[in-house]
C-alpha cells in the first residue's frame, strides 16, 4: 500500500513538472517576447521605445503616437499593411514573416494600455 502511494506520488511530481515546462515554453508568451525584441531593433528609433514617436528621426518623419486615438482606430489590416508593405516614409519590413508583423500589431495594440 505504502510503495502504491509513493509511486503515485513521484508520477504525479513529475507530471507537474513537464506541465510546469510546457506552460512556460507556451508560444503566446515567447511571440510577444520576440515582438518587443523586433520592436525595439527595428521600429524603436522612429517610433520610439514607448511608441509615442518622440525620437529625433521619429519627430522629423513626424510619425503617429501609436497610443493615439488616430492609430488605435486604424484596423489591424492597415497596421499590418503598414509594416510588411510600408507607407509613406516607412520602409517595408519584407523580411518579417506574417507572423511576426502579426505580433507586431498586437504589440503596438497594447501602446494604447500604457497611456
Ligand atoms: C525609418 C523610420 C521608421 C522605422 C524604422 C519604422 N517606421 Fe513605422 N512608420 C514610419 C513613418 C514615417 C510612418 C507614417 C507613414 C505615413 O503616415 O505616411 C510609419 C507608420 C507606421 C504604421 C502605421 C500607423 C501610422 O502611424 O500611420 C505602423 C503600424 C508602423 N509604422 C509600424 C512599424 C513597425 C512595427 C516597425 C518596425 C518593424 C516600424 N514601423 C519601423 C517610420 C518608421
């Protein structure tokens, strides 16, 4: 009876552990990392690290507060258009895989939190 429990017991420690695992390594978490390192290599010197567009380059381009009311109504089409394609000054960021200009978009969504 006692060596039942105990066996139970280590299955069920190690079970939590693997469980523990892939609920760290979950995806969701890694892409929104990934995107605030895309963000802030590629995107922060025009639009700043708090996407309000504060920097010099950003300032001369005269680019748009990401946290606005003007850039949260756009669509998430229009962002992503606006990142894989360009727009205006904005070079097209072609080498970025749907995916991530998809993270992107999520992430620039959540400027409008941090106001
Ligand atoms: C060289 C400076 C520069 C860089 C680098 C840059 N952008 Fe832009 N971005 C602009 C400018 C300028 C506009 C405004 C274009 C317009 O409205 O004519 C813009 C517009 C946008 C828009 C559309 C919203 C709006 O304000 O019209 C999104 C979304 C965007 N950028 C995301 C990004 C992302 C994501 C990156 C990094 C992958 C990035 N940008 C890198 C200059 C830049």
């Amino acid at each position: 009876m006692r060596k039942t429990t105990s066996w139970i017991a280590g299955i069920t420690v190690i079970a939590v552990v693997l469980a523990t695992i892939v609920f760290l390594s979950a995806p969701a978490n890694a892409d929104s990392a990934a995107a605030e390192a895309t963000y802030k290599a590629k995107c922060a010197g025009c639009h700043g690290p708090d996407g309000r567009g504060e920097t010099a380059t950003g300032k001369m381009m005269k680019v748009k507060d990401f946290s606005s009311e003007e850039v949260q109504k756009m669509s998430d089409a229009d962002l992503f258009a606006a990142i894989s394609s360009g727009k205006g000054k904005m070079p097209p960021y072609k080498t970025l895989s749907a995916d991530q200009a998809k993270d992107l978009v999520a992430f620039i969504r959540a400027f409008e939190k941090k106001k």
